[in-house]
C-alpha cells in the first residue's frame, strides 16, 4: 500500500547532467525534471528526519499539514506513514532520546578499573557532546512545557539506566558498598550535578549564549565537564558524615 501511494503521489527529482543536453526533443526530454520513487524506508526516513527538526523548531502545537508541507510530501502521504501526531511524536522519542543512548556508557560506567572521576568525566563528556544536540534540548524542553509526554519517557529510561549507576559509583568513591534505596540527598546532589550537564547545552541551543569552553565551538571539552564532575564527588563525601537528628522532646 505505500509502496502505491508513494509512486502516485510524492517523489524526488533528479535533474540530468547540465552538461549533456541533447537536441530536439532529446534535449526537451532531457531538461524536463526527472523522478525517482523513494523506497519506504527511504520516505520514511525522509519523513522522521523532517519532523525532528519541525518539532524542534516549532514544539508540537504545530498541525501536521504545516509539518507534511514543511517536509515536502502531502498530508495524505504522511497519514499513511504515520496516521496520528503522537505516533510520529513516539517515533521521534526513539530517534532523538532512546536511539542515542550508546550501550558502551553502560560498560564504562559498569568498568571497576576505571577510577570513578574519570569514568563520569569520559561519559558526560561524551553525552553532553553527542547526545544533547540542538533537537535533543529544544524537543525535550517543548515536551516538558506542553504534555510531558516525551519527558516522562526520557527521565523513566534514566532512572532505570543511569542514575542507579552514577549512585553506585559515587557510593564506591566515598568508600561505601551499600546497596540501600538512595536518600533523598543523594539523589539531589546526584540531580544538581546531571542537570548541570544540561544546562550547558540549554546556554546553547535554548539562550543562544556562548559557553565558556577551551574545546572547538560547539563542543564542551572535558576539563569543563570534570571540574563540575570533582566538585559532585567533593560534595558527596560529606554525606558519610551526616547524622540522624534527634527528635525534639
């Protein structure tokens, strides 16, 4: 079925070589602007690509004939691909969010070998610079000001992937092995020290300001990120040394 209506409604045109045009009506033939079907996968590509830099760009109060039109493809075509605005929204999510997530900050933040200031050091480093790009912050900023919808599913993936790590880890530098539910402390100073990863990137892509960096525009380098990863972990050492208050009597 798409394979149908993408023959009789959309494709890309090709123009012929400048170079070689022909006589008569060769050469009429040969100006007129060729087409090529793009395959599904192709198109929908084509489509997902189109509406990650649509959402970043105008948030999701957009309709979608603006974003099909924005794209180049007909409102027909794209309700065939994706037939509601939530579905293309969830396969944003997985494109911008989840499909960036790399499986080898997992290893290195599992690895017991590598002293705990450098691994959070190489993994924000590396986060900051490759996964919170300008449609990353922008469609996650969106999303928390309208339904939430893709803000729920991002911070849902980090409490299960990520922050049991980062507490375990911060647990190991402060020379504790303890497997208890994190206080709400540890999960405060935990949050101050990955927001404050993000907020880099929101200086960037949200204030357009310049984020004082000794790395290529752009880019955070990682004498930035371990600075605010060695204060995280100075700060940490103060909670082995909190003790319960008293009740009053």
């Amino acid at each position: 079925m798409l394979r149908l209506i993408d023959r009789t409604v959309n494709s890309v045109r090709i123009q012929r070589n400048p170079d070689h045009p022909g006589t008569g009506d060769e050469a009429a033939a040969e100006r007129a602007p060729q087409r090529r079907r793009l395959s599904v996968s192709e198109r929908e590509r084509q489509i997902v690509d189109g509406a990650i830099q649509f959402f970043a760009s105008n948030g999701f109060g957009g309709q979608l004939r603006d974003l099909a039109k924005s794209i180049g493809v007909t409102h027909a075509l794209l309700y065939h691909y994706f037939p509601t605005k939530q579905a293309l929204i969830d396969r944003v999510y997985l494109d911008v969010f989840e499909g960036r997530w790399r499986d080898s900050w997992d290893a290195l933040l599992d690895d017991p070998k590598i002293e705990v200031e450098d691994k959070f050091t190489a993994f924000y480093a590396d986060y900051v610079n490759n996964a919170l790009s300008r449609e990353f912050v922008r469609i996650l900023m969106f999303s928390g000001l309208m339904d939430h919808t893709i803000t729920d599913r991002f911070f849902a993936m980090l409490r299960e992937r990520l922050f049991p790590r980062l507490i375990r880890e911060t647990r190991r530098f402060r020379g504790s092995t303890s497997r208890a539910k994190p206080s709400e402390r540890e999960l405060e100073l935990l949050m101050g020290l990955h927001g404050g990863m993000f907020y880099i990137s929101i200086r960037h892509w949200i204030y357009g300001q310049d984020v004082h960096s000794e790395a290529v525009q752009e880019t955070c380098d990682e004498a930035l990120v371990r600075d605010r990863v060695r204060s995280y972990l100075m700060a940490s050492r103060e909670l082995l040394n909190l003790t319960p208050k008293k009740p009053a009597r």
